[in-house]
C-alpha cells in the first residue's frame, strides 16, 4: 500500500530484465518506485518502447546514467538506490571495450559523484558471478584452486574440464565471497570496478552501500541475446519451434541459475535489513545444473522429448566452465533462500516464450525521447 511516507527508491536501469521484476517487487511491499534508464536500443528495440509488462506505477526517467543533469534530477527526493544500469554481456565487451567502460565504470562514477549532493540511506548495487571468472575447484586431496583458467590447447582437444597445475582434473565447489575475483573478460572488470568504487566511496562518504553478485538469472521477459541466462531462453524458443537445443561443450557444464523472482526479493532483502552495509553477497540458487539437464526439463516441459540436443563438441574463448554460488552468506545476513525451484521457473519460462512466438510483437505503450534524453514518461 503506498503512503506519502513511504520512501522513494531510484532503480537504475530498471527498464530492463531485472528491473522490472525488481520493480513490481518494491511497489508491491509499499515503495515509491523510479527509474533511471536510457532505454538502450540493444535491450528494447530501436523504437525504444517503455516496456509493456513495467508496473504502471513506476516513474520512469529517460536518460543515460552517465549524464550528470539526468541523475542529479532523478535523485530528487530519492531515498534509497539500487544501481542496475549496465551494458551487460562479456563476449561483446572484447570488441566494445569503450562502451563497456564508459556505461558501466564512468557511469558508476557519475552516479557517486551525485550521491554526494543527495545523502542516501542504501546504495545497493548489482555485480555479477563473473568477477570471479571460473569457480573454486578442488583436487581429491582437498587442495583449492581459486584461480583456474583452461587453456586454449585444452580447448582445441575438447578436454573440458580444468584441470590444476600438474595436469590433475579438479572439481567445482560452491564459490565463496571470499574465493579471489579473476575478471575474464571488460564485462567482468567493468563490473569489480563498480563494486570497488561503490564500497571506497561509501565507506569514505558514510553512504551505506552493499553488493549484490548475481549469478544467471532467468525467468520472463529475459531477451534472448541475454548473456547469463538467455540461453534458457533461447532452449524454449528452439524446442517450441521444433528446433533442437544446441549445446556448446559436451553440454555439462554447471551453471547456478537463479529465478529472477528470488534476484528481486534478495534486492529488498538487501535494503531492509541493517547488517547489510558494507556487505558483498552471492545470489544464486545454490543449486549446481548441467546445461544438458536444463535443455532436457525444457524439452519435457515443451513435450519436445523426441529432440535430441545437438551437442556441438566446441569450447568458445572465455567460456568457463563451471560456477556455483555458496549463498549461505545471503542467508545468514540477509535472511535469503531461494524459493523458485528450477522445473517450476522453467514452466514460466517456456510459457512466456510461448506466448511470444505466438504474438511476434512485443507489448509496449510507446513514448519519445527527446534528443536532450531527460524526459519523465
Ligand atoms: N541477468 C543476469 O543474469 C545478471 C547476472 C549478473 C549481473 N547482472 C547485472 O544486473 C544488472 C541488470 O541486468 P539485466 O539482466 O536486467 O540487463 P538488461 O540489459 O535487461 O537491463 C539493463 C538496463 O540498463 C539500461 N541501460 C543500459 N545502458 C544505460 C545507460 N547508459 N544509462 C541508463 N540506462 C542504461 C538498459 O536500457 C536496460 O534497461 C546489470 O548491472 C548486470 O550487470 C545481471
């Protein structure tokens, strides 16, 4: 219920997949709900529609993260930030690496520096499992291996497992906030560069400020060109349209994929409760999936049984291989479990998807953005 006390939370990039999810959650729990986004053509299209499934009661602010007019104008009145807007995607980064920098680290910088006119009582800010490139792994003997990285002539004779120094195949375990980060790609960095500033700035400035590291988010409205969990996505999308799933690999690496409705309750979860300034949290399911089980619940959910996966038997560069979240962290300071079990999300999944094979157009009410790109919709 919305009351005139209730306090103003700015999302930005809440236009996006888990913006908007995000969003319905807080209006949901009594917030005031704005948001700062640019409405990027990658992420809505080039008509840069408001989207169709955003709460109506969102306030929505066109504008780019890294004009400073833009935040310091949405910043009026706002409580509390959760910081989203990103270019997101690793692969893409090595070959954009201006724009990754620029949206994502020059943006962050921008919005600090306005932090700094408008005391806030939370910043929370979206980071990502791939600050820590590949998982923690283990050998037989108990050994940890916080900094694996496969080889390229491991790649080329499709051993897929990586393997510690002396050539001995380790296994994943679940990852630790404290596992040492190693960005793999501009993504990744762009995205330990949000989370070192936001703390240096937060701690120097009294700005209560926590970290969120999510891992492969799904669930619906997700576009398929997705990084993290657009392949689920993109599964759906091939099996209802008679397609069989391609797997890169052999198809078993681990992923921890995490339902966007438990990413959006673990967002209020790290507003609301007090031991969360200063923190750095996973958000995961803590559930380790092969990409093969999730290509087979999809083709059971969409009675595609008959298609079987084309298993590519090709790595791609940057590819790791495996990565799961230990949330016992998120649970014991923020009081998160996950609660969408995987085959339940993926029947909402593969239902949305349905719909928009069958609909082919998106809905969407449309605005316009004006060249100065500070407009209220
Ligand atoms: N989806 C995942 O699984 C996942 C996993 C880890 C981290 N994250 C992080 O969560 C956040 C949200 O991701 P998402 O999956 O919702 O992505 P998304 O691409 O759906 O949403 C990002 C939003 O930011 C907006 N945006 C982009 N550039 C902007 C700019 N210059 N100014 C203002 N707005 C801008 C886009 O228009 C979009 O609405 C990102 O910070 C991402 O790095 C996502």
């Amino acid at each position: 219920m919305h009351t005139d006390t209730s306090p103003t939370l700015l999302i930005t990039g809440g236009a996006g997949f888990i913006g908007s999810h995000l969003a319905t959650e807080l209006l949901q729990h009594g917030y005031h709900v704005r948001i700062l986004d640019n409405l990027s053509p990658q992420v809505h299209g080039p008509e840069r529609h408001r989207p169709g499934h955003l709460d109506r009661r969102a306030e929505v602010f066109v504008g780019d993260i890294r004009d400073p007019h833009s935040v310091q104008e949405t910043l009026d009145g706002v409580d509390a930030v959760i910081h989203l807007a990103a270019v997101v995607g690793e692969r893409p980064s090595m070959y954009r690496i201006e724009k990754y920098m620029s949206v994502n680290t020059t943006g962050t910088a921008v919005l600090l520096e306005a932090l700094l006119d408008h005391p806030i009582e939370r910043l929370v800010v979206a980071s990502s499992s791939a600050v820590y490139g590949e998982g923690l792994y283990c050998s037989y003997n108990g050994t940890t291996y916080p900094k694996i990285r496969r080889s390229l002539h491991q790649a080329v004779r499709g051993d897929w497992e990586p393997r510690s120094p002396d050539g001995e195949v380790i296994y994943p375990l679940p990852t630790p906030e404290t596992k040492e980060v190693s960005p793999l790609s501009v993504y990744a960095i762009s995205k330990y560069d949000q989370e070192e500033m936001c703390r240096m700035i937060g701690e120097a400035y009294g700005i209560p400020t926590t970290i969120l590291r999510l891992f492969n988010v799904y669930g619906p409205h997700q576009r398929y060109a997705n990084p993290y969990s657009g392949m689920l996505t993109e599964y759906a999308s091939r099996l209802l349209q008679d397609l069989p799933v391609r797997l890169f690999e052999d198809g078993y690496q681990q992923r921890d994929f995490v339902s966007v409705y438990d990413v959006a309750r673990a967002f209020r979860l790290a507003l609301e409760s007090p031991g969360a300034a200063g923190g750095t949290f996973n958000i995961g399911s803590g559930r380790p999936y092969t990409f093969r089980t999730a290509a087979t619940l999809l083709a059971t959910i969409t009675r595609r049984q008959h298609l079987a996966p084309e298993v590519t038997e090709t790595g791609r560069v940057g590819d790791i291989r495996h990565c799961i979240a230990d949330i016992s962290r998120a649970w014991e300071v923020l009081g998160y479990t996950p609660q969408v079990p995987l085959e339940a999300g993926l029947l909402e999944l593969a239902a949305w998807v349905e719909t928009e094979i069958a609909r082919r157009q998106p809905v969407a009410s449309p605005i316009n953005v004006p060249a100065s790109s500070r407009l209220r919709v």
